[in-house]
C-alpha cells in the first residue's frame, strides 16, 4: 500500500516538483561551508518529499541541545516559514478533494519537519 501511495504521490501529490525543489536548494547551500548543515536537511527534506508514505519522524535524544535550537531558529528566518506555507497551501489545495486527502496529510507531515528539521530523523 506504501509503495502505491507514494507512486501515486509523485503524479497527483507533486511529490516530483517538491523533491527537486529541496534537492536543488540543497545542493545549492551545499555550495558554501556556511550552508551545508542547511542543505543537508533540504536534501534530507528531498528524500522525505519523493516518497512520504511509510515513513515517520522522530526527535532524536539531541533535539533539545542548545545548537539544533539555534540551527532551527536561524532555519526558520532564512526560509523555513516559505517552505511551511508552501506545504500549507498544497495540503489546503489538496484537502478539497477526497482523493487529496491522503496527499494533503503527507504536506502536513513535510510543514511539521520544513518547520523545524534539525534534532529530527526520518525513519
């Protein structure tokens, strides 16, 4: 069922724009020694958005170190409130229909690590 939601997601949900949009900006923070804990979670954020279903995050025992919380507010200031509101408007667009439903629960998931993705892991 995993594995027929996410094919699903990729053509209706815009699992494949979303993916290539963090994929790029990662690879683009990754460009510079000051972006690259930022572009490890955009692409860690890429792998989440291509194929959501089956997969949950989780706090990690670290989360609530001083320096994820730091990394999380200055996250939230570069782009962090886009990337949610993004995710907002598609689960919002999406829970119109009965068929969106499932593909708007899985924005909403993405808006919760967008938010916030250092001290999270996928699994």
């Amino acid at each position: 069922m995993e594995l027929l939601g996410n094919f699903f997601w990729i053509i209706l949900g815009g699992g494949i724009f979303i993916f290539f949009w963090y994929l790029i900006g990662g690879l683009v923070l990754c460009c510079t020694i000051i972006g690259i804990p930022f572009g490890v979670q955009c692409i860690k954020l890429s792998i989440l958005a291509l194929m959501p279903f089956g997969r949950e995050i989780r706090d990690m025992k670290s989360a609530t170190s001083f320096i994820s919380l730091i990394m999380n507010i200055l996250w939230i200031l570069i782009g962090g409130i886009e990337l949610v509101i993004t995710h907002l408007i598609l689960a919002v667009i999406l829970a119109i229909t009965i068929i969106g439903i499932p593909f708007a629960k899985q924005h909403l998931k993405l808006a919760g690590m967008a938010l916030t993705p250092f001290g999270k892991t996928i699994d």
